[in-house]
C-alpha cells in the first residue's frame, strides 16, 4: 500500500508499521521541495525515530534526494570508482 499524505504515514510509523521506498521517497520530496510544514517534518522524524529506520525508509530517502541532486564537476573521480 502507498499512503502519500502526512497523516497516513505518521500513523503507520506510530503503528511501528515500515514505510515503502516509495512512501519515504515521497516524503522526502515533500520535503526537500518545501512543501512539507515544520510540523510534519517533527511528527514524521520523531516518529520514524522511534520505530527504527529499515534499509528500505533509507533507500527511499536517498532515492529523493539522488533525484534533485546536481552533479559536481571537481575533476576527482567518484567514491568507489
């Protein structure tokens, strides 16, 4: 199930029920676009804490985050390669 409204997700995470990696990427969106309130972000964070974040919750939020990022031009080749 995706549930992609601020209530749903609170609730399920105050249920200590795991998000999808599409729900956290949404709530990251959300977020990072500045459409999130500063008392959303509080429930969902302090909610998220304390049920304990998965692997999964994780995946999502740095799938948002990959998918507005810029590249950099340093010249240094990327970690890993």
């Amino acid at each position: 199930m995706n549930r992609h409204a601020w209530p749903e997700l609170i609730n399920a995470l105050i249920a200590k029920e795991n998000l999808s990696e599409s729900e956290t990427a949404w709530a990251m969106a959300q977020i990072m676009s500045g459409e999130a309130t500063g008392s959303q972000i509080a429930g969902f964070v302090v909610a998220l804490r304390a049920k304990g974040e998965t692997a999964a919750e994780v995946a999502g939020f740095v799938d948002a985050m990959l998918a507005v990022a810029t590249p950099s031009a340093s010249g240094r080749p990327a970690r890993g390669a």
